[in-house]
C-alpha cells in the first residue's frame, strides 16, 4: 500500500504544479524545483515515508569547514523541528537537504508542493548568502554572528 501512496503523491503533485508527465517523474523518481534537482524516495525499510532530497549547490573549495560548522547549526537550530536535515554529500561536495515526510492522510499534492516551494525559499539563501557569497559577506557570515540563521 505505500508504493502506491507515494506513486498517488507524485501524481498529485505533477497535478498540482502543472507538470505534464507524472509517469516519467515516478520512474526517475526527480523533478527539478525552482532550479533545484530533488530526488524522491520511498524506502522498503520506511514504506510509510516519503524523503525528499533537495541539492542545493556545491562548496566552494576552502570554505568546506565553515560551512559545514552553519550547517550544524542550521541543523540544530532550524531543521531539526521540520525532520529535515543538511548533509554535505562527499561525492560531490554539495550540500543536500533530505527532508522526512510520513505519508499520513493530511499530505497531498497541494502541502507537498507548498513544502517544496519553502525548502526552494531555504536553498536560495543557503546558495544566494552563503555559497556565492564574495569573501568579505562570507567572512562576516562566518565570524559568529548568527544573523544568517532565519526560520
């Protein structure tokens, strides 16, 4: 019953932002949301959750360790409330958002696609204030003033 739940998900939410073609998004499982790629999953260990991965955008090399002290404290201070996490992926050195979503009977179309839209709002920040920031913006984000951090 949760394949077919998070198959009706992904239906619903094709519906609801005017995507055409709802079979290819549950066959690679990916969308692209206001310039983010986002991955959707369903695992067999967690058949009654849905996790949405938003990649929001590499480090700049030199910047890792800083960025992933603010992502901690994003973590602890912002996401943890939203059973969301950043992670930087090792791979590629990009930061990722993975967010925990039961499918319960209040998800639809129309809440996940308010989801998406506000986790988009977070990667804009996150790739606008601190991964493109220039150096002096960057340095001041990184000094301890914990100005940046907004829910």
């Amino acid at each position: 019953m949760s394949r077919e739940r998070f198959v009706e998900l992904i239906y619903e939410i094709c519906d609801v932002v005017g995507l055409p073609d709802a079979e290819y998004v549950v066959e690679t499982q990916a969308l692209e949301i206001e310039g983010f790629d986002v991955r959707l999953d369903n695992h067999e260990n967690d058949p009654e959750s849905l996790y949405i991965c938003f990649h929001y955008g590499a480090v700049t090399p030199g910047r890792s360790l800083v960025i992933f002290r603010l992502m901690l404290e994003a973590n602890l201070l912002i996401y943890a409330q939203d059973q969301a996490q950043l992670c930087l992926d090792s791979d590629t050195g990009s930061i990722v958002l993975l967010v925990h979503v039961p499918m319960g009977p209040d998800v639809s179309g129309e809440y996940l696609a308010d989801l998406f839209s506000h986790y988009a709002e977070h990667g804009r920040y996150w790739k606008n204030n601190i991964l493109e920031s220039a150096d002096e913006m960057f340095e001041g984000i990184a000094s301890g003033n914990f100005m940046w951090l907004r829910a």
